[in-house]
C-alpha cells in the first residue's frame, strides 16, 4: 500500500509537476534568453515596484508624516 503512494506521489513530482522545468533546461541549451525570460520579467516587476516605494518614502518624509520610532515594538523598550 505505502509503496504505490509513494510511487504516485513520485509520478506527480517528477512527471507531471516537472515538466516545465524540464522544458525550460533543454529550451536553454538552444536559447539562454528565451529561457530566462520569465526571470527578466520578475526583475523588471521588482525594480518598478521597488523604485515606486522609494518615491513614496520620499513623498512621506517630505510631508513629515514619516514616523521613526525605534522602538517599534514593545521588548525593545
């Protein structure tokens, strides 16, 4: 009984849950940029949201609503 759960929980991972990672290896033999696209597009989405909140630190320090407490939580007191 736990063999074949144990085999089905291999099957899933491995050849169904897998499948992609392996369509990506063997896609970056042949083009590197064309595999890492996804990679490129995270990068991008974090360095625009990124420099959105660096503009809205700025926007509340200039307005002195930045508060900076170092005590933030109460065992630091």
């Amino acid at each position: 009984m736990w063999t074949s759960f144990f085999n089905a929980i291999q099957y899933l991972t491995v050849d169904v849950l897998m499948v992609p990672m392996d369509w990506l290896a063997k896609l970056e033999l042949t083009n590197w940029w064309a595999a890492n696209t996804l990679n490129w597009i995270f990068i991008i989405i974090c360095s625009i949201a990124f420099v959105y909140w660096l503009k809205q630190l700025k926007i509340f320090k200039a307005n002195n609503e930045d508060e900076q407490d170092t005590t933030a939580h109460s065992f630091l007191k």
